[in-house]
C-alpha cells in the first residue's frame, strides 16, 4: 500500500537526484574553459547576489545607457611598464643636448641616491617632424612616426611620485599608492555593461616573461565584483585551458550531450515551474557553449591577411609575440570586447643603466606592432569608436644615473613630467597637448595628472565620471575618489 513519503523523505529524493545531475555535469566534459566558467559564476544566481533593487549597483554586464552620445565604444590599453624616456622618445630638449654633461641648477628627487648625478644628460637620439601635422619623435620609433597625425600626443603627464607602484595605481585605481580599488577597466565595464554577451567585457593580454610589476593589481577589480576584473589570456597557446571538449566527445557526441542536458532541464522545469534559479543556471550554461564558439574564433589568427600579419610585424621574430597580442587585442574588440590591455613582463622601460643600448631593444619589439594595431582600426573604420592609450606610470629625469663609462649612462625615475598619447575615440589627431620645461624635468604647461586622464576617458564613453559611483565603506565611490579631475577638453575631437 502506497503512503505518502515524508517531507525529510522527499527533500532527501530531491538532493540525491540533484547530487547524480551535478556528477553527471562534472563528467560530460563539454570543455567550458576558465572565462566562461568566472562568467557563468558570476551571473549564477545560486552562487550571486540576490536580484538587484532600483538603485542598487550592477551585478551584471548587460548594456547600460550612457550620460550623453558617446565617442568610444572601446579601449584598448598599451600599458608600458618601467616608464618610457619622454626625452628620448617624444618629447625632444634641444637644451638638454646644448648643456649635455654640465650640472643641472635645479632641485632632483632621485630614486637610487647612491648612482644619483646632476649631470645633464643630453639624448643620444636623433628627432625630426613627422606626418603632416609636424610633430617631432625620435628616430627609435619610425612606425609609430608613420601613424602621429592619428595621434594626441600629451607632453605634460604629472603624478608627483617618482615611484613604480605608486603611480601604477594611480594611473589604474585613482589614487596614488593605494591599493584594493577597482581600475579603469572595472569601472568602464561595470557603466557600460558589455556589446558581447559571448565574451568577457575587460581582457587583459600577458606577457610570456610573466606578470608586470604590481601584478594582478593592475587589473583589479577592487571591491567590486569579480565579474569586473580583467580576465587574462594566457600567453602561449592554448591561451584558454578546456575551451574545446576532449576528442572522444567533441562534434556529434557532444552535440547528443547538449541535447540530453536539455531534455532533462526541460523535464526538470516542468515538474518544478517555480524555480527562476533553473532558468538563470540554463541560460548561463548556454553562454558557455557560445564562448566555446566565439573565444576560438576570436583568437584565431590563421585566416588574416599576409598583409595584415606584416603589419603588426608577426612575420618578424623581433616582433612577433607583441604583434600578436596587439592583432588579438583588435579582434576582441571588433567581437564586442570593451576594454583590452597588454602588459609586459616587469618594466622593460626602466632604463636605470646603459640606456643607449635597453631603450632601442624595447622600441623595436613594441615600434611597429603598436604602429600597425593603428594603422589597422583606421583602415576597417574601427579607430574612430575605439581609443587607443600608449604610455607608462612615470618618465626618467634630465641628468644621468651614473654608471662611470657614458655606455653604462641611464635614467632614474621621473614623475613630474612625462609623455603619453592617445589615438581614435573622438580625440584629435595629430597634436602634441602640454609642455615640460626646456629639460624635460617637470611638466609646466596644461599639467594632466591620471585623474585627469581617467575623467577624459570616461568622457569619450559618453559618461560623467563623477555620476558613476560604486557604494563601499558607507560612501559612494568614484573612480577618481573625489579628487580633483576635469576633462581635457583640448584634446577632443
């Protein structure tokens, strides 16, 4: 005779056919890589926050409106670690070189006191004018030379910290030295939400050499949610581990496994109609089947053009690694992507010794990748929605890091004056913004400091940087904390 179970009964039924779907699911072996799985958990919601209430922060990478039309769409982030010698690159000092070897007359903040020098040190480099617009660069950058009328070249860079780290966060959280808050691209992917809802809105692109100076902290996502961290490709192939199923299930099998998964969710959803949760766990485990799609096609390189692979110098050994990064880097925004970096290993520009010899090896291998990346998002009618950023934390000082031998000459840190350029994104192309003195010491002219720049890039993705808040530790939080920022508007479009 039939009784009708318990309720400890039916709740015990209920785990154990729970428990052999998950070991089901566990052992299919449908290939869902690393990134598909920290979306899927993310937006999971027996693993996320309850539903958002009005007014309460985003949880999610949906499309947000924005404050007003935008210019960007997307961004992608040359960082160069180490602090790239403006003196020697973009910013020429005729003075410097007329004085070279004499001592400079004013105050130096050095970094390394015992090589300290106030020996002026003139550029061994050569600059002239370049495009049409006229602006002077170094001889060491000639592809970069090919693409300035494209380029804003900002002269006036300032942080007033001579160190790595410090300025590092503060270029990438907003406040100087500070650690544990969201950078740049947390804070454009959770205003903007993502165009693509098959691949992570913020990647980061890593060196094999390793991580940058600072670490993941240059991509946190601070005490936001995970889901707005940057998400980092690997750096050789395969850049995502189990993105494709195994051999022995992947094409029809894999397809009979899809299709089984889906009876038994549809059987399960008819039987328990009222578990929103089941319907948010489908959808999110459909998501990782279109990334397994959208992830291999993304990185996928072997259908571009022998010209386009010139271009970007991956037919040079010189250039390849980087060059790929930088083709990557454009087709994840062309598929959605809202904002991609590169790092370097370390900081291959901290130039402290034989700078004659470390600073044209870096330029080489990052010239012309960078120039083509450029070249590029023009010539697909992709530049003018996508900004493009170049530059470092810091520059170096005027005088010489004295090694004895002028072949063993460097550069020590320098935070007070610097260069770095922004491309597309409705800035203007080819001009050179702000000055620093006649040795390129300190910044004296149209100053911009990174909250500064961080307002300006939220500007060109139709926000109000000061509209976009984050709740934590009781205060709405902005990226720039309420420190002073304004837009440079001179440099717009």
């Amino acid at each position: 005779m039939w009784t009708k179970p318990s309720m400890s009964e039916m709740n015990a039924s209920r785990e154990t056919w729970l428990q052999q779907r998950r070991h089901w699911l566990q052992h299919v072996g449908m290939g869902v890589g690393a990134i598909a799985l920290k979306l899927m958990l993310a937006e999971d919601p027996l693993r996320a926050e309850p539903p958002i209430l009005k007014d309460k922060p985003h949880r999610d990478l949906l499309p947000r409106p924005t404050h007003f039309a935008p210019k960007a769409k997307a961004m992608i982030s040359l960082f160069q670690h180490g602090g790239p010698s403006h003196m020697d690159l973009t910013d020429p000092k005729p003075e410097l070189t007329k004085f070279s070897g004499t001592d400079y007359q004013g105050e130096v903040g050095y970094s390394f006191v015992n090589q300290a020098s106030k020996k002026l040190l003139g550029s061994p480099f050569a600059f002239a004018p370049r495009g049409s617009c006229g602006t002077e660069l170094s001889e060491l950058l000639p592809h970069t030379s090919g693409v300035i009328d494209d380029i804003c070249l900002i002269r006036s860079m300032h942080t007033g910290n001579n160190g790595h780290e410090v300025s590092i966060r503060y270029f990438h959280g907003g406040i100087p030295g500070i650690l544990g808050r969201p950078t740049l691209g947390a804070w454009l992917t959770y205003a903007l939400g993502s165009e693509s809802q098959d691949l992570p809105a913020y990647m980061v692109l890593s060196d094999p050499g390793g991580h940058p100076v600072d670490g993941v902290t240059n991509w946190s996502n601070g005490f936001m949610p995970a889901l707005f961290q940057g998400t980092v490709l690997r750096p050789k192939e395969p850049r995502i581990f189990n993105l494709q199923p195994p051999s022995h299930l992947a094409g029809e099998m894999q397809q009979q496994n899809l299709q089984l998964l889906q009876e038994i969710n549809r059987q399960h959803t008819t039987l328990h109609p009222n578990e929103p949760e089941l319907y948010a766990r489908m959808a999110t485990y459909e998501l990782a089947a279109k990334m397994q799609l959208a992830a291999t096609d993304a990185l996928d390189i072997s259908k571009e053009t022998e010209a386009t692979l010139k271009l970007y110098g991956i037919d040079e050994p010189e250039t390849r690694e980087y060059g790929t990064r930088c083709l990557l880097a454009r087709r994840l925004i062309e598929r959605g992507v809202r904002f991609v970096q590169l790092f370097h290993a370390g900081q291959p520009w901290d130039n402290h010794d034989s700078i004659a010899k470390n600073l044209p090896a870096i330029c080489r291998k990052t010239d012309k990748p960078v120039a083509g990346l450029v070249a590029d998002l023009k010539q697909r009618g992709l530049l003018d929605t996508t900004l493009v950023h170049w530059g470092g934390e810091i520059g170096r000082l005027p005088v010489t890091q004295e090694h004895g031998s002028p072949d063993r000459a460097g550069r020590d840190h320098n935070g007070q004056g610097f260069s770095i350029w922004l491309a597309g994104g409705g800035v203007r192309g080819g001009m050179a913004y702000g000055k620093t003195d006649e040795f390129g010491h300190k910044a004296v002219e149209n100053i911009v400091n990174p909250n500064d720049f961080q307002a300006t890039v939220m500007h060109l993705f139709g926000l109000e940087h000061e509209k976009v808040s984050y709740p934590y530790n009781n205060t709405k939080q902005i990226i720039t904390s309420q420190r002073p920022a304004r837009v440079v508007r001179e440099i717009l479009a």
